[in-house]
C-alpha cells in the first residue's frame, strides 16, 4: 500500500518502521531535517522537508494514488487540515491524531463533517488499555481474538503457582479445563512452549482459551478476582482526566496527585467527584499521608519516565496489588520488568499499535489474509488471526502430521462458533478462523506457517 | 566493522557477477570460440565463491555507514579481481594485471584499454568487455538492489557510497523499486540507442557494443577507429546526442516521465552542462577550423564530438586529437576535471560540484564586501548547508592530491608529459583517452605493471568518489565494534 505519514515524531517513526518492515510504501513528512535524515539512513522510505497540509508538498507525493494518510504531528489542527486537504487531492483514507480533550466529545461531528475515516486519540487508547487492566487485575495483559470468544491473558507466575516445576504435558492433564499456553518469556528470551517445557518462578506466560476456562484457570492458580474500588493516579495528564472518566463510569472510587497547582484547577473543573491532590507524586511522604498502600491500584501517568518508575517501585513494595505505569521509551521495557513491574502502558506503542491493525484491515480487502494482529513481548512474538482457505499440505490434515516451521503453534480454532483449543488429533478446516503464534517473524498468510 | 555482513553482500554480488558473465559464455558457445572454457571456469569459480560468503551466517545484520562504505569500496576491487578472470585464462592478455586493468576499465566506465589489437578479439570478449561497462555504469550494487533487495533497510548506505555525485535521491519510497527504475531508465535508453545504431548501417552486434559503450559512458570500442571506423555523418551525430544525453542526471528522466517538463528545464546543473557543451564546441570549431580547410561541417562534428566525448568521459575519439591546436587540447582537458551531471553514468568532478564551488567563491567574495551579511549556496532554490559545502571542498581537495600521487607515480615510466599527466586524470576521471601515447591511436599496453596498477586504483577511486576506498585505510575502519 502506498501510505504517506505526516509528522515524524515517536509515533510517526514507529509507524513508518513497522509498515516499511510489513513493505508497504512509505512517505514520510515532517519539516524537521534532522528527524527526517534518521528516518532517511535507518528506514527504507521517501522523506520529505516541509508543511504536511501544503498542498504543494501533498501533491509532490502522488497523493491521488495514495492509499492512506496518516496525520501524526503534536498539533490536532495540523493534523485535521492536513487530512482534509489530502482527502480532497485524492487520499482514499485517511486518519487523524487528535488528542486534545476539548475535542475528545465531537470526534464523531468530526468524523463526519472533515470526512475523516478515522480520528486517533493515543491518550484515549491508553486510558482505556488502563482501564481494561484495572478489571483484570490478575493479568497483566489481555487480547481478544475471534469476535472476542478467545482470551489471550499475559500473567506472571509466582512461586506459590502449582504450575511450577512441572512438564507442561503432566500440568495439561492436571488442569481443569483446557488452556494453551502460547508464549513464555524468560530473561529476555521468548519460548513458544512444548510438551517438556517446565514453569519457573517469575517467568511472563501468554495463556489462551475461552473466557470461562481462563477465570477457572486463574482460580486453580489460587488468585480471585479482586474487584478494585479505590484507585490512585499519579500526575493529572490527560490520559488520567480520560481514565477518571472510565473508571468513574465503572463506580471506582479516583484520587489524582498532581503537582502543579494550575493543572489541580483545571482537573477540578473538568472533573467532578474526584479528589484532587496538589503534590509531588515522587515523595514518599505525600504518597503515605494519602495512604497509598490502602489503594487497590495505582497508576503512575506523569511525563517522566523515571519519576513514574521510582513511584511504581515503591507502591510495588507497599504491596499494592495492581501497579500500572507509563513509560514513553522502549529501552526501558526490559529492565523494568525484570523489576517486577509488569503492567506498562505505552500511548505510543498502542497508538502505532492501533493503526497497524487498521493498516491491515485496509490491506486485507486488497489479499493479504491477516485479519488481527498483535505483537507481545516487547514485538518478539507475534499473535495473528486468518481465515483459513483451501491450502494443499495445511487444511484436513491432523495438526500432528503437518509440516510446520519452529516456533509456530496453532492456539485456536474457531468453527461454527465454538473455539477448540487444538492438540495433535484437530485439523484445520477451510473456514475456520485459526489463531497462530509465532515468534518466527512477520507472516501474511496461513500457509506460511508450513516449512518451505 | 562488522566483516561478515561485508562477506556477504560482496558474496551477493559476486554471484550476480557469476550470472553476468552467462551471456558472453553463451556467445563464446555459439560462436564456438576458443575461450569458450574461460568463461565456464570464471563462472564457476565465483559463483562458487560467491554463493560461499553469501551463506555466512552474521549475528548482527545491520549495516552501518562504515559497513556500507566498506562493501562498497571492496565490492568494487574483487569484482574486478573476478571480472579479470576469463580474459587471464583465456590468456588473451599477456599478464592478471592486464586481465585487471581491462576489467576494472569496464566496471569503472573508463575505456581504456591494453589490447593493441582489439579487432583480433573473439566476439564474447568484446561482449564481456562492453558489458562490464554497462553495468558499471549504472552500479553493481544498484543492480543487485534491484533483484535482491535484500541488503538491508539501511542499504541507503550503499547506494550513496556507489551512486555518482552528491546525494542520491530515492525516486520512490522503496530503495529496490528505485533501482528497478534507474535500471528501466537505462535500458530503455540503451536501447533506442542500438536501434538507431542499427538504422545508421551497424551491424547489430556493433551497435549493441558501441551502445553499451556509449550508455555506460565508457567508450569501449571493437574497432580501432571506434565510431569513426563506420565513415557515417549521422552515426557520428547519433553518438553525440546519445552521449549528452547519458550524462544528464537520470532521475530528471523519471521527472520527465512524470510530465513534469518545468522541473527539468529549471534544473541548474543541466542548464549549466548544456551551456558547457555548446561554448566549448564553438571555442574548439574556431579553433580547428583551418585544419579541416575551413570546412564548417567536419569542424563543427570533430569539435561537438571530441567536447561531448570527454565532458561525459566516454572517451571515444574519430581523429587524431594528438594533431589537434594546443588550445583545443587544454580545453578539453579542463572538461575531464569537470565532468558530467551528478546521477549520470559520467566519471570526473560532476558539474554540480563545479557550480558550488563557483558559488562558495561568490560568496566568499560577497561576505569580503558584506562582512555581516548573512547567505548560503541555493542550488535549485535548495540551500546547500555549510556540511555540503564542505564536503565539496574537501572532495576537491581529496581529487587534486590523489591525481597528483597517481601522476607522481607514473612519471617513473619517464614518458612525456602530456601522455602521464592525461593518464592519471584520464584514470582518476574514467575517461580512457589522453594525449600522446595514449592518444586515440594508442592504447595502455607501454606501461608497466606498477603503472597499471596504480591506474587500476585510481579508476576505482574515481568511480567511488574517493571517499569509500580512502576509509578503508583509516585502522579505526576495521576495529572490530
């Protein structure tokens, strides 16, 4: 696809590095020359210096055979104007960033009266991805595939999980209802397990199944669901004015620290029922006059990596059951979970993340067969859903005889609306929506999962 | 510096080299011809070799600027090593470093030649000979980029470090679908130039030989008296044209296709290439005119012929340029410094070069008057930055020295001047004629083997824009991280 990115800032990099590593096509705008030489030496793709929603600059690029426009710059504006010039030069799609809150209410007056085909807001998007972990408190991660029959659930096991220490193959026929344990991560390498792989304390698991069989799974472990009711947030940015919006909706009780005093004004205008605190959110003795440890989450939002990660640390040692934070630099991912943090939230990655799979879902009406597509553990390993066709070697063959590549597992089946989760004796029908694991790199259709 | 990911891309193009050599093999077969062998064994000692380094396994596949600079400067010396083979085991040269030079002539799109007698050569060495030259002129690496691209994301590298002139642009957003179309560019181009050739009264063999000759810039010929051998007026007019029109930058061939006519007429350097063309032709036909007795047309096809030939370092040559007036051989001399566009298959200087070192000059002077006014270089209403500018200075300067440590050199032949100062610059700029004994009746075979190695060098360096091959000097290049 041919695709032109505007704004060359964290989100407009990551972007054009994950869809000129998929092959698509891409122009990048930006009117930094430095940002844009980066781009140029380390990316395969056109760089141009100038204003993106000139219309001289637009129509440099092809525009009118262009597939999709994304506008990723730090101003809304910008961002819409650009679309709507590019819409009207010939654009088939195109996507907006709009992240200021003022607007988050018209997005749909916006959608429709700038013929936007769709309005991003990474703010949003993560507030929402906080919110989700909030209800899952167990998980530190959760995917939905198949018309969100599937689960996939990232937990983290603890020595006190009767998992440990035994052959995955023993611990499938203990198990109460049949799970697939799809990926492991241990000291920065990921597994697709086997019938021999073993559990250790500590290790990252991505867990499959229905959604029942995944709470039961989670009972057998031993941790309830917990339902949170008091959450604490850490800096008044605007994905904690979006998150006090969701969670307030869910009747969870939100106390904001905040530590500049302007910012605690605005937040108790916008916001009602929410108790705002003015102080530095990294001190430990504003954290225990509030009496953090009392809390059942808590969320650190500011804009520094650091103080989020230092503040997180010490609620984690508090004991506080659910510890999310945020974290702008990838780096850092690493290293912060082997901390034992494990909830972190990217606005960035699910922003890039977001529009992958719209990016998809665009090329998947022009052949490419994915239909969903998540990346998990820090993208080395990749979680994709298809629709399987009549492929010679792969369909109405059991999964035991066929020819796959390593580190490739089938995790689900979906037939007529009922899920299996596979071993050796399931096959594949044609039809059947088929979830695939694999830590093997990039693949674009099913039939690639087979040994060449 | 990373040496497997080096290994491997020069493994990549050593079997492509492998695969060039294919259609002289087959022309060799067909014709029966007794180097028949040589090209079977050539083939398959480097593709062996090739498909060898190409399977390394590297830990680390990113190609960093040391890494592309390396394997291109690298790619270039063993290509040639390789390329030499089926002239060395054929043992129609006396000597490998004869078998060298010849091939690193081809590749670097210099002509020259060592062969006394080339219409002795069998018909697939020609080919050989021509096709390397072709290739040459447009990349190796650029062609390997465009059947496989998988070099790398970064192999942006390797495209700068081969491309001729200043910053290459990408024409598209994808790097192989760009070398697909510089390549599409160049063949198209190549051949009309065969058809015309071909309508002129060449036979079709030498006109896909003085086509690729005249497309790659290089001037390779089969007869001794290269296109003249064919007495044709229009044939001469023809070369001309096509030779203009190789040194123009390719990438205003796509902007044309795109109709976008403006851009291209706009375009500084070709404004200026033409305007180099046409006041030096009318300098050099004044000039020579009383030895064609005055005959305007003869004067005027010697002069726009020999001025277009050394201005894009084709280096084919229709008369004796040894009997020609001292003016109009110093004129000519001046145009092998200078050469042609930048993105052209043209060897030399570039003119874009040129025309910012005029201007820094300007400037120079400007700010002598104006001491705090405040101005940079704009080419094409683009600003030059002070890094660019600088480049270009330090490239001149980097030119000069190494044209002099090659004259040095060559002077131990103790030749007369004219014949080692024109070899060197003829060498260092890719054009394969000189004055003298290297005259267009003349070839390379005097020199020594020393001579001929350094020419080697210097033709290499030329073709790389010095840079590449002057970094694999520095010790810090090949420290390990």
């Amino acid at each position: 696809m041919k695709i032109i990115i505007v704004g060359a800032g964290k989100v407009g990099y990551t972007l054009a590095q994950e869809l000129s590593m998929e092959n698509h096509h891409i122009t990048l705008i930006d009117h930094d020359a430095e940002v844009l030489n980066y781009a140029n030496e380390t990316l395969d793709l056109m760089c141009i210096k100038g204003n993106g929603a000139s219309v001289e600059i637009l129509k440099n690029t092809d525009i009118d055979e262009t597939d999709l426009l994304l506008a990723v710059t730090s101003s809304d504006e910008l961002n819409m104007i650009c679309c709507v010039i590019g819409k009207k030069l010939g654009a088939k799609y195109t996507v907006a960033r709009v992240r200021n809150t003022d607007y988050s209410n018209e997005f749909k007056m916006l959608q429709e009266e700038l013929e936007l085909d769709m309005v991003i807001n990474p703010e949003m998007d993560a507030a929402t991805e906080i919110a989700r972990m909030i209800k899952f408190p167990s998980a530190t991660n959760v995917e939905t595939f198949a018309n969100n029959l599937v689960e996939m659930v990232e937990f983290r096991v603890l020595d006190s999980d009767p998992i440990i220490n035994i052959k995955l193959m023993e611990l499938n026929k203990k198990l109460p209802e049949k799970v697939l344990f799809c990926a492991v991560r241990r000291d920065n390498n990921v597994y697709i397990p086997k019938g021999n792989f073993e559990f250790h304390q500590d290790d990252l698991v991505y867990v499959a199944g229905e959604r029942g069989s995944i709470l039961r799974f989670f009972k057998y472990l031993g941790r309830h669901p917990h339902k949170a009711k008091n959450i604490t947030i850490i800096g008044g940015s605007r994905i904690a004015v979006y998150l006090t919006w969701i969670l307030q909706e869910l009747d969870i009780k939100v106390k904001i620290i905040e530590q500049d005093k302007d910012r605690c004004y605005l937040l108790n205008d916008i916001l009602n029922d929410t108790l705002i605190i003015h102080g530095d959110g990294t001190d430990q003795e504003v954290l225990d006059n509030e009496n953090i440890a009392s809390a059942d989450a808590i969320v650190s939002l500011t804009d520094r990596d650091e103080e989020n990660l230092i503040t997180s640390l010490y609620a984690h040692q508090c004991g506080i059951p659910k510890v999310i934070l945020k974290i702008n630099r990838q780096n850092y991912f690493p290293i912060i979970t082997k901390l034992g943090l494990d909830s972190i939230v990217s606005p960035k990655f699910i922003t890039a993340n977001n529009i992958l799979r719209l990016v998809r879902a665009l090329d998947n009406s022009k052949g490419i067969a994915v239909e969903k597509l998540y990346r998990i553990l820090d993208n080395e390993a990749e979680i994709a859903e298809f629709t399987a066709k009549k492929i010679p070697h792969l369909t109405d063959i059991q999964l035991q005889d066929l020819k796959m590549k390593k580190d490739v597992l089938i995790a689900a089946i979906l037939r007529d609306k009922k899920i299996i989760i596979p071993n050796g004796n399931d096959l594949i029908k044609e039809k059947d929506k088929v979830i695939v694991v694999t830590k093997a790199g990039h693949i674009t259709d099913l039939n690639e999962i087979l040994t060449d | 510096m990373n040496l497997k990911i080096v290994l491997k891309i020069i493994g990549t193009v050593l079997f492509w080299e492998s695969v060039l050599m294919t259609p002289s093999f087959i022309i060799a077969v067909i014709d029966n011809s007794f180097d028949r062998n040589a090209f079977l064994i050539a083939i398959g000692i480097t593709a062996t070799i090739g498909l060898i380094l190409k399977n390394i396994k590297a830990k680390e596949y990113t190609l960093r600027k040391r890494e592309a600079f390396a394997s291109v400067a690298l790619c270039w010396l063993v290509i040639s090593l390789f390329g030499a083979l089926p002239y060395y085991i054929s043992g129609i040269t006396n000597s490998y470093i004869d078998a060298l030079f010849e091939t690193a002539s081809g590749f670097t799109t210099t002509g020259a030649t060592i062969f006394s007698n080339v219409e002795s050569l069998p018909p697939s060495m020609l080919f050989w000979r021509s096709f390397t030259l072709w290739i040459g002129g447009m990349g190796v690496l650029v062609f390997t980029m465009a059947l496989a691209p998988s070099l790398g994301a970064r192999s942006i590298f390797l495209m700068e470090a081969e491309h001729a002139g200043l910053s290459p642009g990408r024409l598209v957003p994808k790097l192989s679908d760009t070398a697909k179309i510089l390549y599409a560019i160049y063949s198209t181009m190549t051949l009309i130039t065969i058809i015309i050739f071909v309508i002129g009264g060449m036979p079709f063999f030498d006109a896909v030989i003085h086509a690729f000759g005249t497309a790659g810039t290089g001037g390779f010929s089969m007869k001794t008296y290269s296109i003249g051998h064919y007495n044709s007026v229009f044939l001469e007019w023809a070369t001309v044209v096509f030779m203009f029109m190789f040194g123009i930058n390719f990438s205003l061939y796509y902007i044309i296709l795109k109709k976008d006519i403006k851009t291209v007429l706009r375009n500084e350097e070709l404004r200026f290439y033409g305007g180099l063309v046409i006041a030096s032709t009318v300098l050099i036909f004044i000039n020579i005119l009383p030895l064609y007795n005055y005959s305007l047309g003869d004067s005027l096809r010697n002069a726009a012929f020999q001025v277009t030939s050394v201005t894009t370092t084709t280096g084919f040559s229709i008369t004796d340029l040894n009997m020609w007036p001292m003016f109009s051989k110093s004129l000519l001399l001046l145009l092998m410094f200078t050469g042609a566009c930048t993105g052209s298959t043209t060897g030399g200087m570039k003119l874009i070069r040129i025309i910012i070192l005029f201007k820094s000059v300007l400037k120079e002077i400007k700010q002598t008057i104006h001491p705090g006014s405040i101005s940079k270089i704009k080419i094409d209403h683009k600003t030059i930055d002070n890094d660019g500018e600088r480049s270009v200075l330090i490239f001149f300067f980097s030119y000069i020295f190494i044209l002099f440590v090659t004259l040095v050199i060559l002077s131990l032949e103790n030749f007369d001047f004219m014949t080692t100062f024109s070899a060197a610059l003829s060498s260092l700029s890719n054009i394969g004629l000189g004055y003298g004994l290297i005259g267009p009746m003349g070839n390379f075979s005097e020199f020594s083997h020393l001579s001929k190695i350094t020419m080697t060098m210097a033709m290499i360096i030329g073709r790389l824009e010095i840079l590449p091959v002057i970094a694999l000097l520095s010790p810090s290049m090949w420290h390990k991280q």
